[in-house]
C-alpha cells in the first residue's frame, strides 16, 4: 500500500506543468473561483483574498484567513492561497 501512494506521488509531480510565468501554464485549468498562477516553478490554481500584501509577510501575519501557513502567497498585491 505504500508502494501504491508513494507511486501516485510521484506520478503527480512529474504530470504537473512546469513553469516559468503564468503564460507558461496551458493545460492547467482552474475553476471559476481560482487563477491560475505560476508558483515555485509549477503552474498552480490560487484562490485570491481581500486581504492586500506587499510582501508574503504580510499574508502570514493574517490570524483570520484559514488558509494554511506554508500555502499562503502574496501575488499582484493580494494574498492568495494555493491549492498544492
């Protein structure tokens, strides 16, 4: 059973889109509630906030988002929270 989630993994990572800018990303689709952006070099659907940011410092001083800490983004001065 380990080999099977650890195979599953591993599939999803190398399946995943690769980019450089978020017009490198073309098959990633996100849903009406998302974007899609490029982050950390794979092409990734965030759910954009009300809060502003100029830095991700910014979003992790928020103590009333439920996004989780190690998901969190400041893009386009909105803190977004991603969905990997």
């Amino acid at each position: 059973m380990k080999v099977f989630i650890l195979l599953a993994v591993v599939i999803g990572y190398v399946a995943a889109e690769s980019c450089r800018a978020d017009g490198d990303c073309r098959h990633t689709q996100c849903d009406n509630n998302s974007q899609l952006h490029c982050v950390h070099g794979l092409c990734t659907c965030t759910e954009a906030t009300d809060f502003s940011c100029t830095s991700l410092a910014n979003c992790l001083d928020l103590t009333s988002w439920d996004c989780p800490r190690d998901r969190r983004h400041c893009i386009d001065g909105r803190c977004r929270c991603t969905r990997i």
